[in-house]
C-alpha cells in the first residue's frame, strides 16, 4: 500500500500495537452498554486530578501511535521506471521531525547554544590555527551576532505565549456556548460555573492541563528548527527528538507485556481458585518455582539466547529496525513470562472466595458446565482486579526498561529509548565539564509519564475497587 510516496512497512510490534488499540476502542464500546462498568469510569472522569493526568498520558500515546506507523520511502532511479523502496524504517513521527532528525551536530552542545561543547581546532582565514569553541551547523545559525541569542529566544517564546492565550481563550468561549447549549443556560452563566469548576466534568482541571500542554507545545515549535533545545549528544543528534522517540519504546514495554501476562495469570489464577486440588497444587508449584529464580537473571539469559539467535540468522532480519523490534518484542514476552505471578496468585485468592458463593454452588448444583461458570460467573467477577493491577504495573515496566537498558539487557542499542539515553549519561557525567542535558531530559519525559500513570492508576483503583464503594 503506497501513500505519497511511501509504503507501509509495519513492524511485529506495530501490529500489536495496533490490536492494543482496537481491544481499547472495544472495551469502551463494551463499557457504554454496561452501567456497572460505565458507572466507575464516569467516577474517574469527575476526578480532577486524574483527567488531568488522562490528557498528558493521551499526548504521550499519540506520540507513540505516530512512532508505531513505519514507512519505506520510494527512490527514483535514472532512467528506469521500477518502483523501488528504501531499505531504511521511518514512522510517521520521523517525517513530522524531520527539522530534528536530519539537524545533526559534530558531537555535544548544550542547550539553547551557538557554539559547541568542546573547543576544536580551527584555521581562520589569515591562515592561522587556533583553539575554540565552533559556531554550529544548524543551532542559532539564522543569527548574526551572539548577543542576538536571548532575544530571539525570548521573542519567539513570548509569540508561543501569545498564541496559546489566543487558542485557551477561543477554546473556552466555545465550550461555553455549546455547554450552555445543551443545558439551557445562559451564555454568561455557563462561564461562570466553568470559572468556578461547579461542572459534573472537570473542565476547568483539563483546560489549564490543556494550556500548558498548548503552551510547551508552541514554544518547541516555534524553538525547535532553529535551536537544539535540549542540546546534543555525544554523535551530535538532537536529544528533544531522542527524548521523544523514546516515547514509544516506553510504552510497547509498559502495555504489549500485558498481552502475555494476561493469558497466564488468568487461565492458571482462576483454575487453580475454582478446581483447587491437585490442579491448585499443581499451579502453585508452578509459579514458586517460577518466582523463585531471579528476574533478572532469566532476563539476561533469555536476551543473550535471542542475541545468538538474530545473529546466526540475519537474513530473517532485514533491516537493522527489524533487529531491534524482535529483541523489543521478546523482552516483551519474557518480562510477561517473569511478571504474571503476582495477578496471578491475586486471581487464585478471588477465585477461591467466588467458589463458594450461593450462584455459583447453584450453577454447579444444576449441572452447568465448568467452563461456562469460569466464563459467565468467574471471570466476570475478577475483571476488576485484573484492570487494577495492570494499570498500576504498567509504570514499574516502563521503569523496568530503563533499568534493564543500563545493565545491558534490555532494549537493542540502536534502539531509541530512556534507559539507553541513561545508559549512555554515565560516561557523560564524568566528563569536565559535565555533560547533564540527556540524563535530564530522559528523566523529565519518563517522571512525567510514570507520575501520570501513577495518578491515573490511583483513580481506577478507587472507582473499581469494591471494598472502596
């Protein structure tokens, strides 16, 4: 399939992805026509600190969506009419930071900077060589003068602020028109009560969210093609475009190990709660084994025999993103192997006190059918936790890889992500002077999005948490 002059060229990880999505648009669709499992999640949206989070989340998910639609570019080749693609994978945020992408410097500079990090040796046009620190190739180059630097900053910043103002204020007077509208009240009694935040949905929590997202979002824009705002690395690519290229990584690591935790802790929790006996005994010894072995030695193990694996078969790989997306998706899987123990036992808990409800005593009194009571009865009953569980996981796994990345066992190195970015800052911290930039901006995007999981997370525990009801 050809898109102006593209093709689709998805990664394993990409149609997963995509089946995420489609289970999430599914469940709401499920969701609308149930009111015990509507009723929760409208609690969650009256919450304001968790909507709040919602929206910075939603952003971070678009972003990886955009990293998630790989593409081969088409190549034109004299005097021929064959249609060929490149060999190289580019997503749909590539081609949207393209500026970011292709601006690379000769190595470090830090933020906001004209000049490189380190001092070079240059020969000046009167034939004499000496020691300085280089304009570079692309930050601040539309400058005439150093000095020019801070208000130029200051003025684009200060449009970006304009603008956002301008967006925050049509967008408030057009949600108080159609509120206003659909309550029948008057025009200026809608703001007011937006104003106040005396509204079923906290819109006064989502507009200011709204605005900082707006006003960041602006100031990147309008800085961006012509300042490396969060500075360089040590090969001169812009760390605000491997900061957001992180983004995706973060997130396939903390909801694709969902879909083989899932299927384990499941299958085997409820079982071993409803049969008890030996098939009890049975899954038990199964998952003390299992939990008794270090993690993270059977992590190492398993992506050093994955290694060995694409080595020996490079031809099933062809291109250096498909390498990298195999290693991704098998620590996916060996992470959900090694973490579906807990949910489990969870389920083995619930399971056990399900059972001897009166229903289900009726059901098997009845005769009904084992599989139909775990399906109809059971599991059911259990969703809750299932639900609660791994939305709190998913920031432990997003701290996972960053972990695991540092101590060499986790995503491939020619993989963009946070923990490969803090990975490489322990050479940077040691440097004179220090190299600070990337080990900080991996931490900001990540505390953000873990903070946001986290108090998004808190919020569904309460709504769905029956003992909380």
């Amino acid at each position: 399939m050809q898109i102006l002059g593209y093709q689709l060229a998805p990664l394993w990880t990409d149609w997963l992805v995509y089946l995420l999505v489609a289970a999430g648009v599914g469940f709401y669709l499920y969701a609308r026509r149930h009111e015990h499992l509507a009723r929760p999640w409208r609690q969650v949206a009256r919450r304001p600190l968790a909507v709040s989070a919602a929206m910075v989340l939603l952003v971070y998910i678009v972003i990886g969506l955009a990293d998630s639609i790989h593409l081969q570019e088409q190549r034109d080749i004299a005097n021929s009419d064959a249609i060929v693609f490149s060999s190289e994978k580019i997503s749909v945020l590539d081609i949207v930071l393209t500026t970011l992408r292709v601006q690379e410097e000769k190595t470090y500079s830090a933020p906001f900077a004209i000049r490189s990090y380190a001092k070079e040796t240059v020969e000046l046009p009167d034939g004499n060589i000496v020691r300085e620190f280089p304009r570079l190739v692309y930050g601040g180059t539309h400058l005439d003068f150093a000095s020019d630097r801070s208000a130029d900053i200051t003025a684009k910043t200060l449009r970006a602020l304009i603008e956002s103002m301008l967006i925050f204020v049509l967008v408030i007077i057009m949600l108080s028109y159609f509120s206003a509208k659909n309550n029948s009240h008057a025009f200026g009694r809608q703001f007011v009560l937006l104003k106040r935040g005396e509204t079923d949905i906290p819109w006064r929590s989502l507009l200011l969210t709204g605005f900082i997202i707006t006003v960041v979002s602006l100031i990147l824009i309008r800085l961006s093609p012509y300042y490396h705002v969060l500075g360089t690395d040590k090969v001169g690519t812009d760390v605000l475009y491997l900061s957001l290229k992180s983004i995706r990584t973060g997130l396939v690591i903390g909801s694709l190990t969902t879909l083989f935790v899932l299927p384990f802790a499941l299958s085997l929790g409820i079982m071993a709660g409803y049969f008890r006996g030996r098939v009890d005994d049975l899954i038990q010894y199964i998952y003390t084994t299992l939990s008794s072995i270090p993690g993270v030695l059977l992590i190492a193990a398993s992506v050093l025999m994955i290694d060995v694996y694409i080595q020996n078969n490079a031809d099933q790989f062809a291109t250096i993103a498909d390498r990298a997306d195999a290693r991704l998706l098998f620590l996916c899987l060996i992470l959900g192997i090694t973490g579906w123990v807990g949910l489990c036992r969870l389920l083995r808990g619930e399971a056990l006190k399900l059972r001897e409800i009166d229903y289900i005593q009726a059901s098997q009194a009845f005769g009904v059918s084992h599989a139909r009571i775990l399906s109809r009865h059971i599991l059911p009953n259990v969703m809750h936790i299932v639900l609660i569980t791994l939305v709190l996981d998913f920031s432990g796994l997003v701290l996972a890889e960053a972990v695991l990345s540092y101590i060499g066992v986790g995503v491939d190195p020619s993989m963009i992500s946070w923990g490969n970015m803090i990975n490489g800052a322990r050479l940077e911290m040691a440097r004179e002077p220090v190299v600070w930039w990337s080990l900080v901006a991996a931490f900001i995007f990540m505390f953000l999005l873990v903070l946001c999981a986290n108090l998004f997370s808190d919020a569904v525990r309460d709504a769905f948490d029956p003992r909380a009801c």
